[in-house]
C-alpha cells in the first residue's frame, strides 16, 4: 500500500467513522462510566464478533446494552436464560398447522442482529450450545430448514461471577467463541454520584432513537478490511499468541508452571481484525502496536488457562498477559 493510498483510505474513514461518535454520546447520556465497555460493544459490532460481559449486579451490563441497540437501527431481542429454557424457546421449533395438514416453522428470539444472552451461565449445557451454534455457523436449522441469521448477528452475554449455585459454567471450549471478555468494575466515587443525580427520579426516561443505519456499519466494515497491518505487525500479533503456550521462547519461564493451556489460532483472527477496527476508531489506515496491545487483554484473558498453582497463589490470566506484553518485544 502506497503513502497517496494510506492518505485517501484515512480520508474515506474520517467521512465513514462520524457515527461513531454519535453512538459514544448516545450512550453516554445513558450510561454514566464504563467507557471500556461502551468502546468494546463498538468494536465488536464492527468486526463482527461476540462479546462476553462478566460483573456483579447492578453495573449497568443490561441497559449498555440495550442503549447500543437502541441506537442503531437493527432488530433486537433479549433472552434471559433460566435452568427451564429449552434449546426450541432460543431457536424456533415445528409448530402442526391443522388447516394446512402440515407442519410449519415457527422462529425464536434468535432471529434479530443483536442478542442479548442474560446470565448465560444459568442454562444447562444443551441450551448454552444452542445458542454458541448460532454463533459460530450464522445459521440455524429447524427440522428440514436451515435458514441464514441476519447481518449484523451479534450476540452479547452476561454473566455473573459471584453466584455458583444453580449456574452451568460455560466450557473453555466454548467461551473461545467470543471475540472479547470484559470484566466490568464498580465506578468511582464522582462517577456514583453523577448516576445518583441521572437515575434517581421515580420515572426515568431511558429511550433513544436509531440514528445508525446497518449500511454505516456495513460500510465501516469494508474500510477496515481494507487497513494495512505490516509484516512486522503481524509477526508482533503472532509472537504475543505463541507466547501464551511456549514462554520459554520469550524469556519468561516462570509463566510456564502458570499456564495450562495457550490461546488458539482464533485469538490470532481475532486479534488481527480486533486491532484494525481499534485502527479504524483514532481514524488511521494502518494498525500500530498500540492497537494490537489496546485490545489484546479482553481477546486473551478468557482464552488462557491457568494452572492450579497460578490459581492457588491467585495470579489472574491479566497479571499474565501483562508479563507477556512486557517481554515481548515491541516493532
């Protein structure tokens, strides 16, 4: 890519990434904080991945969310797993049409560009898949029928981490779907007080208009497949994932009694497509290291296993990627 191509593709995405902002405001006036979070629902809507949201009640979790689908124009459902779904109330089943002597499809919540998956830890294996399955194909079949999700298909779950008892934790295996996890804190003290003045009244207002269009996102999306990542780039992308399953090679022994397993060749993916859509938000048309480190934690912390000696000495996956990042040599 030459320099006059960088020059105009950055041009395209200055004109193209405007709503971005728009959508920072709108749920903003919503959502006080969590600025972490607002910029990682982004980058997932536009790199078309799935996002997995981990905190304790009450963090705002469920309305970010459902402001982001608010404002773009796209259909939404939110399914609030419980230990008595069943796999048909997420998919759709066969209903029997007596008049017609015949059976016909009858489609679930799955159907809609945004999901929203609450609590994904309180359904059994069974259900959980059938969701992940969604996920992974983009499609779904119902009896004969196999039918295409919509575009965008973004699912978004949550889950608590401080309940155990009635909860199915997800398998590694299948957590790896999600392009990122985010692990959501308390705000601050300015930060509870401003949501004490925002939320206190009786009645709250909390409704906002589509001012996003799918084909916006469509259109971002094709100018971020079009961002250059160096060589040297990619060979730092690579390096960083190869860290977790061999860190002798990179100087950092002392990981390998903490780590059980590395991340896969999907975080690699991720991690690429992840880092030229945080290129196409500070409006550039090529990825920098600091891209790549901007979004390696929440694509890496659900995908490195630990030991139990790292569990027992309460060494978490981010102090892990945080020794990696420190010893693997920046381009």
């Amino acid at each position: 890519m030459t320099i006059t191509d960088i020059e105009k593709l950055e041009e395209n995405i200055k004109n193209e990434s405007n709503f971005i902002v728009e959508i920072q405001n709108n749920i903003q006036n919503v959502i006080v904080g969590q600025n972490n979070l607002i910029q990682k629902l982004i980058l997932a809507i536009l790199a078309d991945g799935h996002i997995f949201l981990e905190g304790v009640p009450g963090l705002g979790k469920t309305l970010t969310i459902k402001t982001l689908a608010q404002i773009i124009d796209t259909k939404f459902q939110r399914i609030q797993f419980t230990p008595d779904l069943l796999p048909a109330d997420i998919i759709g089943t066969l209903i029997y049409n007596q008049n017609e002597s015949s059976f016909e499809v009858k489609k679930g919540p799955i159907f809609s560009n945004i999901i929203l998956a609450d609590e994904i830890n309180r359904s059994p294996a069974k259900v959980q898949s059938a969701l992940l399955e969604a996920m992974q194909e983009r499609q779904i079949t119902i009896g004969d029928n196999t039918f295409t999700l919509d575009d965008p298909f973004l699912v978004m779950a949550t889950q608590n981490p401080i309940e155990h008892e009635g909860t199915y934790p997800l398998p590694e295996a299948q957590i790896d779907r999600f392009m990122f996890k985010v692990l959501i804190d308390y705000p601050s003290s300015s930060e509870e007080l401003l949501i004490l003045k925002k939320m206190s009244k009786i009645k709250t207002e909390l409704n906002q208009k589509a001012i996003v269009s799918i084909k916006q996102i469509h259109m971002a999306r094709k100018l971020i497949d079009e961002i250059h990542i160096a060589d040297n780039i990619k060979e730092y992308i690579v390096s960083l994932i190869l860290a977790t399953r061999n860190p002798d090679n990179y100087g950092i022994k002392d990981l390998k009694m903490l780590i059980n397993l590395g991340a896969s060749p999907r975080a690699t993916i991720f991690m690429a497509k992840a880092s030229k859509t945080q290129a196409f938000l500070n409006q550039r048309a090529y990825v920098i290291p600091d891209d790549v480190r901007a979004v390696g934690k929440a694509i890496l912390r659900h995908r490195i296993i630990l030991s139990y000696e790292a569990e027992a000495e309460e060494i978490s996956t981010d102090h892990i990627i945080d020794r990696i990042y420190e010893s693997v040599p920046i381009p």
